[in-house]
C-alpha cells in the first residue's frame, strides 16, 4: 500500500469537494432539499442511523467510496474476516467476530476448530453463571455468593463495566439479588471503597487480564485475596471458593493460585477492547443470565453480517467510518462527542474512547512512516441531559468545530420498576427524547431553529453548522447494544484501512508502564536515584520521598 495517502486521486477529488462545499450552512442544505432525511439515513435490525445533519450533499458519499474503493476497503475486510494476520505489527489475526458465531457456524484456521472453542468457553460461562445466580456457588464458610467483584483494567474493565450498567432493566424476571462490580485503579481507591461494603464470606472475585502480568489487575487481586486471608483465615479451598480468572496465560492463573476448574481461557487473536463477547464477558452474564449474553452476541453477529454483506450506500459502519473520515481529514474538525441520551448508557462514551483512540490515535502507517494527515479525533462525552449543563455551552457558542453522535432509544418503561408508575417514566423518557431532537436540531440549523432570531444580542445568536449523526435505537435490549458496540467497531476498522494504520495494536500504551518500573524502584526506596530523570520528574521524586520520610 502506498504512503502517499494525500497524493491519491479520491483524497485530493475529496479536497476539492470540501473546498466547495466549505461555505453552506447546514441550514441552507436542509431549505434547499425537503427530502434530505429520506436519502441521508439508513436502517438495519433494531438501529436507524440519520447523518442528514453531517455537512455533506449527494456528491460526498460518492466520492468518499471511491476512496474506499482505492484503499482496499473491501479487500481488507475480507482479510478480517478470514482470519488473517490483520495486525502485522505483532503477527495476528483480530477475530472478535468469531466469539458471536452461532454455533452451528463453522470456523476452521489453520487447522483449528475456532468455533469449537469459542463455543466450549461459552458453555463453561454458561456453568459458573448457573451456578452462581441460583446460589449452588458457595463460599469458603458455605454462604452463597451475593456480590461479584471483576478486577482488570482496559479492555477487560470498560467494555463489561458498560454493558452491565447499560443491560440493569434486561435482568431476568424474579432475578437474584446477585450484586456486579467494578475495580481497575491501581491506587486502590476503586477495591477499597468496595471491601468496605462487602461480606467477604459471599464475595467472588473475577480477575480478567489477558496476559495475567498487568501490574493495575494483579495489585487490586492481590489486596483482594489478603482481604479474605484476613477476614476468613487461610481456610482450605479460599481461592478456589472466592476467585475466578480469565486469560490467555493458564499457567499464571494456577501459579497465582486460581483452580483450574476456575479458569477461563482467551485466544491471542482476542484484543483487549474488543473482548468483552468473550469470557471476559462474565461479569455481564452474571448480571444478565446467560440468554441475554447471548443476545448480546447475536445482536454483534448480525451486524458483522451486515458489515460483510451490504452495498457501501446501504452499510452502517461503512457510512458511519466514511463520514468520520469526511470530517477529520476534509473539513478539518478533531473534536467528537459520544452524547446518549439515555442513563444507562453513561459508560458508553469511555468505552468508545479506548475503542477509537486506543485503536487508531497513531501517527505512524503500516509502511513505518510517518503520516502527514490526521487520524482519530478526540473523542470524548457523557450523558447528554448532563452534558447540556456541561460543555454544550462550547458546542453551541465556542470557536471549536465538534462532530457529535446522539445516541437514544426511541421507547423505555413498559412496566412500571420500582413504585413508579409507568406514565411518569415514560414522561421523563419523552423529556429526553425531546432534548435530543432540540440539540442536535439547534447544533446543525442555529438561529434558523430559533424564532425572532434576528432580534436577539449577538452573545445569544447560534451559529449552527456544527455536524452530527442520530443513532435511534428501537429499545436498548442485549441484542441492539450488541449491534451498536459492533457498529462503532467496524467504523474503527474502516478508518484505519483509509489511514493506512494497524488499529489493532498500541504500543504507547506500553512505554510509559515500562518507565514507572524505575520510578517505582525510587519511591519504594530500592534505588536511590532515578536513572537520567529530567528535572521536573527529579524535583517530585523529591518531594514524594521528603512526604514519606
């Protein structure tokens, strides 16, 4: 693949189409075309994806596939899906696909039954979660378990801590009381605050890291397990009746000192953020059951097939990566806001954080050299009733361009929860859906939105313009999360082969890990001096250690 990425004929047709189509408002786009909506917003399953409001016309998508086209769009997404080394940097296929096969699916590699496994892992989650939920999963002194605690970091913390929170309503009728959470920083705050709230005879304890070495997981596990040494004593069977581990390194489970029996296995061709269908996945069946896990991958498989499937004009992800690309390498805007407007999903915006900016925040291109366009925005967001009390100020008044993703279900509350009634639920869910509209209509139109307009001080008028996607869901079950959180990860993949990167691997992430090895040798007093140390990172050594003195 060439690095002359800017060279190319698209990129440069793209350019020019930018230039052009620079100067008008979305407001005049949408006066000019009463059917802008009707060509600008596509359907698939349980999602509608409405970019009427990005700045684009009915030249742009054409043009944006003939750069699709010239990339190998479709040439690499044969090569996903077949298994191939896809992340050259470290020799590996990403096969996330291949943990929401159906079972009747085959998925043979190099001779392996891949589906096989995948399906085995499944059904020894299916036991543990069996177990646990209906109370036959016992602790050290024979109490049921109540509270589970996942312990990873990442990939092996953000994806599962999302779903569980977003999946609270899709627990089983006459549910367990069964209790989920979440530790992942290594300073202890998160697993402190949380042992001081639990029983350690009902507790069980997930340890989830892929390499079973991150030093954040293994810290919080080991305060964990010298937590129940104490409370419990060094009963026979602790470990084995309060922790459960999941990787891909077995052998360091058992010198860890998890059972066998207790272990889930990954595949090296699992990346961290992409693993939440597997058994990394547990603490969300946990909550769930296992059938709504398994929704959860059926929703990701049928958009997988979607991906694989659909013409370009008609793909979701393809759309969705293409459009990322018009905005951050045409028009210039490297700010974008994850917004849903649905409390549940307030985890959403960090996990597609690590999704976007762990996988394609990378400066340099497969070839080795260094690229001389952008990559992945800053993507950042929260709860969108929240954020309009927050950062909306910028987004409608600011000097910065943001793209924007409103996300939201289209219906919630069929039944009343709690002593509430329904009426009064589905009211707060109309206010929400309301304020979805109203944003995004006032972030794309400005003062055309607002009556009078024209009479108002210029510190009240709306500039508009300001480009965004609406993702409407029909309801948020297990199966449309699925395809949502599979959308956004074949959207990563698309813009990673038109920026010619590797999403799949990320080495800056590692660096800065190895370097703390150092420093954490000086704050703990076995070496004196902090090798090369620059001044700034010396003189706060110094006062850390004349603190602890």
């Amino acid at each position: 693949m060439s690095s002359s990425l800017t060279h190319k004929a698209a990129w440069k047709a793209l350019m020019q189409h930018a230039a052009e189509l620079r100067s008008s408002h979305l407001a005049e786009l949408f006066a000019a075309d009463a059917g802008r909506f009707d060509s600008l917003h596509r359907a698939f399953g349980p999602l509608l994806f409405d970019f009427s409001k990005q700045r684009l016309d009915a030249r742009t998508l054409p043009l944006l596939f003939d750069l699709a086209a010239e990339q190998g769009l479709a040439e690499h997404m044969s090569e996903l899906f077949s298994g191939a080394a896809v992340n050259p940097s470290e020799g590996r296929a990403a096969m996330h696909w291949a943990l929401r096969l159906p079972a009747e699916h085959g998925c043979v590699l190099a001779g392996e039954d891949i589906n096989a496994q995948v399906q085995a892992q499944l059904q020894r989650m299916d036991d543990i979660v069996q177990k646990v939920r209906s109370g036959q999963w016992r602790g050290a002194t024979g109490e049921a378990i109540t509270d589970v605690v996942n312990i990873g970091v990442g990939g092996s913390d953000l994806g599962p801590l999302m779903v569980t929170e977003a999946l609270t309503d899709s627990r089983p009728a006459n549910d367990s009381p069964l209790r989920v959470h979440f530790a992942s920083t290594m300073d202890g705050s998160q697993v402190s605050q949380l042992l001081g709230g639990l029983n350690p005879h009902a507790t069980l304890f997930i340890i989830s890291s892929k390499s079973f070495s991150t030093i954040d997981t293994l810290s919080n596990a080991a305060t964990a397990r010298g937590w129940l040494e104490r409370e419990l004593g060094e009963l026979p069977g602790l470990l084995a009746c309060h922790f459960v581990g999941v990787s891909a390194a077995a052998e360091r489970m058992t010198e860890w000192g998890i059972a066998p029996a207790n272990q889930l296995a990954l595949w090296e061709w699992v990346g961290g953020r992409f693993s939440l269908w597997s058994a990394i996945g547990l603490p969300i069946a946990l909550s769930i059951g296992m059938a709504g896990f398994r929704e959860l991958l059926a929703g990701a498989h049928a958009m997988d097939e979607h991906f694989r499937q659909a013409p370009w004009a008609d793909n979701l992800p393809v759309l969705l990566g293409l459009i990322g690309i018009w905005n951050t390498n045409m028009l210039g805007i490297n700010a974008h806001a994850v917004l849903p407007y649905d409390g549940r999903l307030k985890e959403l915006p960090n996990y597609l954080e690590q999704l976007e900016m762990e996988s394609n925040g990378k400066s340099v291109n497969l070839a080795g050299d260094t690229v001389d366009y952008a990559t992945c925005p800053i993507v950042w967001g929260t709860i969108g009733p929240n954020a309009q009390h927050a950062f909306y100020q910028l987004l409608h008044q600011g000097t910065e361009p943001v793209t924007c993703d409103f996300i939201v279900p289209a219906r919630r509350y069929r039944e009343a929860q709690h002593s509430l009634a329904v009426a009064e639920l589905r009211a707060q869910h109309e206010l929400a859906l309301a304020n979805c509209l109203a944003q995004s209509r006032l972030l794309a139109l400005g003062d055309a939105a607002v009556e009078d307009a024209d009479t108002l001080p210029r510190n009240r008028r709306y500039r508009g313009n300001q480009p965004s996607s609406t993702l409407l869901l029909d309801e948020l079950t297990p199966y449309s999360l699925g395809a949502l959180i599979a959308l956004y990860e074949h959207k990563v993949f698309v813009q990673s082969v038109i920026w010619e990167i590797n999403p799949f691997d990320q080495w800056g992430v590692e660096m800065g890990k190895r370097i703390a090895v150092d420093a954490l040798a000086c704050i703990r007093g076995d070496i004196k001096r902090l090798p090369g140390a620059d001044a700034s990172t010396a003189g706060l050594l110094a006062r850390i250690m004349a603190g602890s003195a």
